[in-house]
C-alpha cells in the first residue's frame, strides 16, 4: 500500500494563456507540511524556470503510478507574505468576471517580496481642507454627494473615527482615482490620524517602499489604507470601511493590461467578502452607482446648506454608518465665477482668437495679481470634428446624430457605422470653408504667450505628445504647486484636484469635443465633467468655458444646480427606452469590448468580420444564448491606428447573469483577441 503525500495545489503567479489549466499539483515536503496552509507564497519549478505560486489547495493523496511525477516545492516563504482567503477570494471573482486567467491575477495580487526597509520616505504634499457634502444610503452601500473639492476630506476622517471598532484595530480603505489625489490629500490623515496608523499603496512607491507599506496592512498596525485601485488588492486584517473619492472616475478601469478590471466594481465586492460598508463618493455620481443606490431607497430627506455642517456630528455621522440618513443638497445657482462664454459672439465682435476677451482679461488681471491659471482643452484620442468655419455647422450622422469622425478618406459614424466621403462644401450655408480639425494645445500655447510677449511669465504645455514620462509629468506638477509656473496649458493631465490657494482661474476650451463622442454614455461624462470643474468656482476662483454651443441642455443643468437628480432621472429613462428595440445600455445591461490589433489594416478588418460572423451565429442559433446577448458589428477603433497596429471594435451587450454561460461564449473568441468586461469607452 503507498503511503498518502500531502499534494499542494498551486497557481503560478505568472502569466498563462486563459484557455490553459491554471491550477498545478506539486508534492509537499515533510520539513513544509505543519508550517504550509491554504494561501502560503512558495517557491517552485515551473517549465524550468523557478517562480513565487499560491497554495489554492491542500489534500493528502496517494500517488497513483503514472509516466510522469510531481515535483517537489522547492520552497516555502514566511508566512507574514501569504494571501488571505478573502485575498484568494477576490481573485477567483476577478478571473471569472473579467475572463482573465487566475495565474495573471494571482501575479497582480502578489507583491514583489523586498528584504530592505525603503530607504526614501514617500512623499506627499500637506492639505487644508474644510466641509460640506450630502448623501444616499441602501444596503451595506451609500452614495455621497459632495460639491466642493476638498472639503469633502474633514467628513471622511469624521466617518473614519465613527467606524473604528472599540479596541482600533479595525480597517478601512480609501480609494483615490490618481496617485497624484493620493500625493495631494494623504498627508491630512497622517496628520489627523498618525503616521504609523496610515499606509500608502501607489504603482508610483517603489518595490521597498510598497512591499513595506504592504506588511504594515497585513499585520495589522496600519488602520487606514489609502491608495489607488491597486489598493483593493491589500492584505487586511480586518477590514470594516471602504470610501471611494471621486467614484465616477474613468481611472479607476484599467484599460491598458490584463485583468481590465474596474476598482469601484472589485471594492464593491470587496467590501461584500469582508461584510464593510462602502461609501461612493463623488459631486456627479456615474448613473450605475446612482441608480443602484436610488432604485433599492424608498425615504429621503432635505438638508439646506445651512445645515450641511450638521453632517460632522456624532449623530448624523453614526446615523450615515448605520444607513438611517438620506440626504440630498437643494438646488444652488451658480455664483458669477462660473461664466460660459458663446465664442460665436466673441466673431461678430471681430475677435478671431483662440481666446475670448474675456479670458485674456482674466488671464491678464490674473497675472498682475500674481495668481496662476489652468488652461484646459479636451482631446480625446486621435478624433477630430468636421466643422463649416463660416457658420458653425458640424458633420453629424443622418442616422443617430453622433458627430462624425474622420478616417482616411471617408467621415465615420463609431455608433452605426455609417460611412459617407469627406464633405467639401457645408450642407447649411453652402460655403467652402469646411474642415477637419481639433484644438490642439500647441496653438492655444502660442496665443497665451502672444499676449504676454516681452513679459517675464512662466508657461507651460502638459499634454501626452510632450511628455513622455511620468517623472516629467510630476516634475510639472510639483513646479506647479511650488508656483514656478504661472499657465499651464494642456489635456487631460491638467485637469486635478489641485487644492491651490494661488490657482485663481481654470478655463475650457470647446468642450464640445468631449459632448459629441458617439458613446451610450457621452451625456454621463460631460455631466461628470461640467460638474467637476463647475465646482471649482468660488469668490476666489474664476471657471470659464468657451463653447461653440452655449445652449446645449447640460450647461443649463449645470447652471442650475450641484445636486442634478432631474439629470439622473432622464438619463435612466433614456437608457431604458433603447430596451424596445433591443438590449438596452448599461446599467440594465453588461458591455464586452473585443478588440484585435493588427500590422496589415486589412487584415485586421477580415478577422473582426470573422469573428463577427462566428459569434453572430453562436448566439443566434442557440437558444441559451439567444435573446441574451445582441452583437454590434465590427468598427474600427477611435485610435485607428496605434503603435504601427491597425485597432478594430467588436461590442456585445449582455443582459446574461449566468457569468459560466457569458463565458462559454467568451472561449469562441481567439486568445490573441483582447477582451474588455465593463469598458469605460466602446470607441
């Protein structure tokens, strides 16, 4: 009779293919087996190659005689650098959800094992803060609505103190979207809360740095967690709260790499394996999170913003965490700080710049009081607009309205994919100045340094076409905050919580380019987007946003109130509506995004049409499926071309709960296809 060895099962933290087995059996040696449990790190040969895995499993089997043998663990790691089985939990989620192999989550969840101290401190930026917020509570989840930027963070550590347990040795976890927020806002706990009591996990620390941060979590002296979303992938102890900032944030998807997963949705279910509440807070909430939290609420109350400071007390914190309190912030008109300027006028009055009179009065008045400015112009990928010069016109689709972009000869519509030629003459006044273009950052940096010419003013361009590193980018920022620089003109990268008491003015340039995207979501994000930066505007802070469209309906919303349900209610019913027709949008829908990248365009074409045709008639003709998932034809991508690679878009919309049955219809799609669960963009 052979004797019963004690076989580990063990994923590799390594990067398999997902149509692999995942989970390895290795024989346990006798010096391992009272010390190795369930989630310990060891070391063991893996096609010749020795690597870090996790034990999934352990089972005393006897070896039955076969053509091969397991190998031996080589080696088992100290046990203060083992998973958890919320840890290992959470994986098994992430893999089934997103479709990703368990092996490349296992790598993401595992941290590089360091045996140094970190030798330099991490570090952040002091922050005042003062109040004001409202919110919405159901379940173990509450949605808080807060219209000013940084005062927010006095409620937070207000909740903090109410959620720690008696004996403190509860945790709770702050989510920022940016480390930049992290850089900016941490250092306020520090201070409220203690240095020893706060750990920081950014992909910015280095390897010391983080696997240091990451074993003060895990055993248990670190009570606030604050990071970015890769945070969620700590080792509690005894985690009890969770608060997401800004939870609308589209940097919370990671888009670029395997497992695409989304930080709100993955704290979510965190905060459900450990039985904590989670708090998403944001001034303009996405509409899932809206709707998730006020479909399930039957009361609400009304606070004046009188009283909106009676939300620091004892009571009413106690009363958030219990989820008693529902509350929600009247309507505010906007102050004379937040201007929107019709830049069409600005031509009747023969002022053909870039900038309105205006903005260069703001900018010029800023200047002599030596205040600094942020000048914003949204770019989003690659696309531009097809716009008549003379009178405004912009090229849109005859079939869905959405503003056409161009692709090599032709104008195309990313929603229905309509195609039309290039458009020589404007349909509207018939004039032939009609032209392809987008605002780019370096003309506008041109204009603002025309104005000062001969006068000793600091400007600055941050876009993605001059910076190519991040140390570049977070030397700009820090110059910035030091108040080296005077203008900072750019994209996206300009656009933070900067918390600056000398930052006097931020201006908009023709934010039209992010309200024409063809997405389901567009209105959400320029919603989310007016109301970030409308929130900005107080008696010492100028906003101006120069439009071509000054009355578009989200500027009206925006004027009118911090706290927009009306918007949320329509955009909802809107969403709802497209069910008629079909399987509508998210939230009453899920979205996979299938993208192939390819050398040779039409090649990249043929196999998107392949793959069309393979999952068309997959889900037609089978009747689990059918009904359940609708299949939009293949498109090619926004940033058509990227890195030498031809991109093209097949998108499915899902109303299937059965994740085994989605997925089963997943494995048709070829692994050299990337697969993208809850995209944030479809273009």
């Amino acid at each position: 009779m052979n004797d019963k060895k004690l076989v580990a099962k063990i994923i590799p933290a390594t990067k398999l293919p997902r149509d692999v087995t995942q989970v390895f059996s290795y024989v346990t040696p006798s010096k391992f087996e009272k010390k190795i449990k369930t989630g310990s790190l060891v070391e063991v040969f893996f096609r010749n190659k020795k690597i870090v895995g996790v034990v999934y499993d352990l089972k005393k089997e006897v070896l039955k005689k076969t053509g091969y043998k397991l190998n031996p663990i080589e080696n088992l790691l100290d046990d203060s650098v083992s998973l958890s089985k919320e840890q290992i939990k959470l994986a098994e989620y992430i893999s089934e959800y997103y479709y990703t192999p368990l092996s490349l989550v296992i790598k993401t969840i595992v941290p590089t094992i360091t045996k140094n101290k970190a030798r330099k401190k991490i570090e952040l930026r002091a922050c005042p803060c003062s109040r004001q917020a409202c919110l919405s509570a159901t379940g173990n989840k509450i949605l808080l609505i807060h219209n000013l930027q940084a005062d927010r963070h006095y409620l937070y550590s207000d909740i903090l103190r109410q959620a720690q347990d008696d004996n403190g040795k509860s945790q709770a976890l702050i989510l920022f979207p940016e480390y930049f927020d992290v850089y900016n806002f941490a250092g306020f706990y520090k201070d409220k809360f203690g240095e020893d009591k706060v750990a920081i996990l950014t992909s910015e620390l280095t390897k010391n740095q983080y696997f240091n941060e990451w074993q003060k979590i895990k055993n248990g002296s670190a009570e606030i967690i604050i990071g970015t979303r890769q945070a969620i992938f700590a080792s509690f102890k005894n985690l009890k709260l969770i608060i997401t900032d800004d939870e609308h944030s589209s940097s919370y998807k990671q888009w670029d790499m395997n497992p695409r997963y989304h930080g709100i949705k993955i704290a979510e279910k965190l905060a459900k394996i450990w039985k904590a509440k989670i708090i998403l807070s944001s001034p303009a909430p996405s509409v899932g999170s809206y709707y998730g939290v006020k479909d399930k609420c039957h009361c609400e109350g009304v606070a004046t913003t009188e009283a909106i400071p009676q939300l620091n007390s004892s009571r009413v914190v106690t009363g958030l965490l219990r989820h008693s309190t529902t509350l929600s912030l009247r309507s505010i008109p906007r102050n004379d700080n937040f201007k929107i300027i019709d830049i069409n006028a600005e031509r009747q009055k023969k002022n053909y710049s870039v900038l309105s009179e205006d903005l260069q009065d703001s900018l010029l008045e800023n200047i002599y009081r030596r205040k600094q400015a942020i000048i914003f112009i949204p770019r989003l990928g690659n696309n531009t607009i097809t716009q008549c010069r003379d009178c405004h016109w912009i090229a849109q689709c005859k079939n869905c309205e959405t503003t056409l972009v161009s692709y090599g000869n032709y104008l195309y519509c990313q929603k229905c994919q309509e195609k039309i030629e290039l458009i020589k003459k404007c349909p509207k006044c018939q004039g032939q100045n009609v032209s392809s273009f987008g605002y780019g950052s370096e003309k506008i940096e041109g204009e603002i340094k025309k104005l000062f010419e001969n006068k000793n003013i600091k400007i600055v361009r941050l876009d993605s076409d001059i910076i190519k590193n991040k140390s570049k980018q977070l030397k700009i920022y820090k110059d910035f905050i030091n108040k080296k620089i005077d203008i900072l003109i750019g994209t996206q990268m300009v656009l933070k919580n900067w918390n600056l008491e000398n930052l006097a003015l931020t201006a908009v340039l023709f934010p039209e380019i992010i309200f024409n995207q063809p997405e389901f979501n567009s209105r959400e994000k320029s919603f989310q987007f007016l109301m970030s930066v409308a929130n900005k505007a107080n008696e010492n802070h100028q906003v101006i946003i120069q439009t071509h469209k000054p009355d578009n309906e989200l500027f009206k919303s925006v004027m009118v109130s911090l706290s927009n349900h009306k918007f949320y209610t329509d955009e909802i019913e809107n969403r709802k509506a497209i069910l008629k027709n079909g399987i509508g949008y998210p939230p009453f829908s899920q979205l996979i995004k299938l993208i192939y990248k390819d050398f040779n365009s039409q090649n990249c074409q043929n196999e998107a049409e392949r793959m069309f045709r393979v999952l068309d008639s997959k889900i037609k003709n089978d009747q689990k499926l059918k009904n359940k998932f609708e299949i939009i034809k293949p498109f090619p991508a926004s940033n058509y071309k990227e890195f030498n690679k031809y991109r093209w878009h097949i998108i499915i919309k899902s109303v299937c709960e059965d994740i085994e049955l989605r997925n089963s219809l997943l494995n048709l799609v070829k692994k050299n296809w990337i697969i993208d669960v809850d995209p944030d963009s479809v273009l």
